[in-house]
C-alpha cells in the first residue's frame, strides 16, 4: 500500500519509543512514500496502563524523529485534556485542523487482533488510510514485504527496570534521554 500524498500518522503510548517506532517511520517514508510522518504521543492509555510523564514521552519521540528532519515530527494533539485519548477522536480533531491534508494510520499487525476494542474502528478505517505494518511473529495481516522486528516497550521497561542491557533495542538518543532522567528504573 503505498502512501504518497498522505502524511502518515503513528499513535501510540510510546512508553518508551524504541526502534521498531524509529523504523517503522523509515519504513513509512521510504518504503510506502508517505509524504511526512507524525508520531501522536498517547497522553493516556485508552485501555488504562500505566505510562511516565506525557512530557518525557514527547522528548523521546522527538529524538526519535529528529534523524528525518522536516519528513517527521511529533503532534502532542493530546496534550488537550478534552480529547478522550481515543484515536477516533483525535482523528477527527487532526482533520478538523489540517483540512488540506489526507491522512493515513500506521498500524502494527500486532494489535490488529485488538480493533474489535477499539472505539468505531470501523468509522477509523472510513476516516483515513488504515496501513498495516508487519511485526515479526504477527505478519498474517500485514503486507509481507514489511516485517519490522518485535521490540516490545514491555520488555525493555522490564529490562531497565532490571538494569538489565537493552543495547539494539533503543535509538541511541531515547536510551540517553532515559538515563539522564533516571526513567522506568
């Protein structure tokens, strides 16, 4: 599915950023055609999971976009307290102010399995481009051309918690961010 002439939109809790979400921007930009990418940092977890500070998340995100220049960027669209944190929802208010531009969800294959918890998913899949990206061990739905590898934030949060090595696994840039504010220890 290729994404020329849409900015493509990459939601999440981002809790941390890692670089299956570093490359799936590439993937995004260079693979589909994706005019630019944003990542839209989850202020709160629609299935209410625990996340660090909104602000330390968009810092991260925006260390991990920074290598792309103007091609990608971080929207805090739901910094607003009133947007529910539902991707519908803040859909809507991303159209409702960039009218001029077609938008595309970028989705991992991996929480496909979960749309049927999702608020209007279907409405979601009228709205805009519905892009499904291969994660490896969840490429059923997926084109098969992409397959990115399967981080997991769950794991390296595990792993600092631990002060166990997550080398590989994080842009070097989101890995010095968390150090330097002792996150997820």
């Amino acid at each position: 599915m290729m994404l020329s002439g849409h900015t493509a939109l990459l939601g999440g809790s981002f809790n941390p950023p890692h670089l299956g979400h570093q490359m799936l921007c590439l993937c995004a930009l260079e693979a589909l055609g994706a005019e630019e990418v944003w990542m839209l940092p989850a202020r709160v977890h629609p299935f209410h999971k625990a996340l660090v500070d909104f602000d330390h998340r968009v810092q991260m995100c925006q260390r991990v976009t920074r290598i792309f220049g103007t091609r990608a960027r971080v929207d805090d669209v739901e910094r607003d307290e009133q947007l529910s944190g539902r991707t519908y929802d803040t859909l809507r208010v991303l159209q409702a102010r960039h009218p001029e531009r077609s938008f595309a969800l970028l989705v991992g294959s991996d929480i496909l399995s979960e749309s049927h918890e999702w608020y209007r998913w279907d409405d979601i899949q009228s709205m805009v481009r519905v892009a499904v990206i291969g994660r490896d061990g969840h490429i059923e739905a997926a084109s098969p051309n992409i397959v990115l590898p399967d981080i997991s934030s769950k794991e390296i949060r595990r792993r600092l918690s631990a002060q166990q090595s997550v080398e590989g696994l994080l842009p070097v840039a989101v890995a010095e961010y968390i150090n330097e504010h002792g996150l997820y220890r």
